[in-house]
C-alpha cells in the first residue's frame, strides 16, 4: 500500500474510532445500567415468591390443624 493510501485509511479509520467509541462507551454504561436493573428486579421478585411460598406453607398448616368435617 502507498503511502498516501495508508494515509488515507488511517484517516479513515481514525474518524471512524473518534465517531464510534464515545457511542459504544455509551452503549456499554447503558447496558450495564439495564444489567443492574434487570438483576435488581429478578431478586425483588425472588423476594415476592419466597414471601408466597412461605404465606402458602402457612396456610398448609393451618389447614391440616383444622378438624375434619
């Protein structure tokens, strides 16, 4: 390759990093963001089945001490 073409593809290819980079940085804050909320909500609904799986053991037992009609 001459040398103004490796110029020309440096060039390039540098615009390319300046134009490109900040928006992927950008997408990587974004998607870590979204990472952290998703995970943030998948323990909040953990903690919502493990509080009606413990009100539905519950009422089990209550139920088996009732009397049989």
């Amino acid at each position: 390759m001459t040398t103004s073409a490796r110029t020309v593809v440096d060039s390039f290819r540098e615009v390319i990093q300046d134009l490109l980079v900040p928006e992927l940085k950008a997408l990587r804050t974004e998607m870590r963001l979204r990472d952290e909320n998703t995970q943030q909500a998948i323990r909040h609904l953990a903690e919502k089945l493990d509080f009606a799986i413990d009100i539905r053991e519950r009422l089990a037992a209550l139920e088996a001490r009732l009397p049989r009609q």
